[in-house]
C-alpha cells in the first residue's frame, strides 16, 4: 500500500515501480517474510518490491495501469483515485 503513502516522496515511489518491473520474485510464496535481521535495517522500501507485488492489485481487483505513468502525475488519474480509494476502505 506504499504506492498511495502520501509522505513517500516522488523518487521513493519511482524507485518502487523500478523493482516492480525489474526485479523478479520468488516462485515459491512463504506465508512468512524471511529477512536477514542485520541487513533489514539498511533496505529501503523499494527493496521489499519484485515483480511479484503486482499480485497485490490483481488480488483486490485493483487496476495498475497507473504504474505505467509518472508519479508525480498519480492523484490527476481517476484509476489512481478509484485504487486509492479502495486500498482506504
């Protein structure tokens, strides 16, 4: 739900939909998040984002087309507003 996190800066959310593009996800879904405790601390947002957490939009029935677009352009869009809205409820 980062994507629609007002206080994450335009640069934050650009770097987002990079790993979402490009960086490829497991095969195999744990049921856990299985992070090594000493680098944790040093990711940033974007490092927890693969290919695989587009599965997020399809599972609420979200459109992503809005990803294709700049950020900074988001809240123009009404596919935007409308995923925004249901992510609130």
């Amino acid at each position: 739900m980062a994507y629609f996190d007002s206080e994450l800066s335009t640069e934050t959310k650009r770097a987002m939909v990079k790993a979402l593009n490009e960086r490829p996800g497991q095969d195999d879904f744990s049921k856990r998040i299985q992070l090594n405790a000493q680098i944790s601390s040093t990711m940033a947002i974007e490092d927890f984002v693969t290919k695989n957490s587009r599965l997020f939009f399809q599972r609420l029935g979200i459109s992503s087309d809005f990803l294709d677009s700049d950020p900074q352009t988001w809240e123009l869009r009404d596919d935007y507003k409308a995923a925004l809205e249901t992510v609130s409820q």
